[in-house]
C-alpha cells in the first residue's frame, strides 16, 4: 500500500512540474505577437486560460499592462506541488509502518 501512495506522490509531482512549464511557457509566447492559429500556441492557451481566467476575477493582478497571474498561478501551484507531494510520501510511510 505503501509503494502505491508514493507512485501516486511521483505522479502528482510530474503533472504539475509539466503544468508549471506550460503556463511559463504561455507567459513566454504572451511577450511576443504568436499566430494564433498556430497549433502549439492554441494548446497553451486551451491548456491554461481557463486557470487564468478564474484567478483573474478572483485577483486582479494586472497593473499597467502587465499581467502577474501566471506568476501567482506559478506560485500557488508549488504550493499545491509541495502540500499534496508531502502529503501523499507521508500517507505512504505510514501505512508501511502498519
């Protein structure tokens, strides 16, 4: 039971680190003018607008034209990352010690 939590620990950790880098990625491409018909681009913004797009109305982070919500997404995300890792590794030792 034990080897199951940490599998899903791993898991958890690598779909949010590949999250991460999709969201810098969009902040990346938002600094230039992209083809928005471009396929790569269409998946980062299919991928992370509607995250964005929720914390946007919940904070309103944009000052001057600069928009900070991909770092605060960033942020909370690691968060996330380190609560629910931590969580999981320490679900999984102590059902080994059973």
């Amino acid at each position: 039971m034990d080897s199951v939590f940490i599998a899903l620990a791993r898991l958890v950790d690598l779909v949010l680190n590949l999250y991460i880098f999709v969201v810098v990625a969009r902040a990346l491409v938002s600094w230039v003018s992209p083809d928005p018909y471009n396929p790569i681009v269409r998946f980062l913004h299919n991928a992370t607008d509607p995250v964005l797009y929720r914390l946007r109305r919940l904070l309103p982070f944009s000052t001057g034209g600069l928009d900070f919500t991909p770092m605060i997404l960033i942020f909370l995300l690691y968060l996330l990352q380190g609560f629910l890792v931590n969580m999981l590794i320490s679900l999984g030792r102590s059902f080994s010690g059973m």
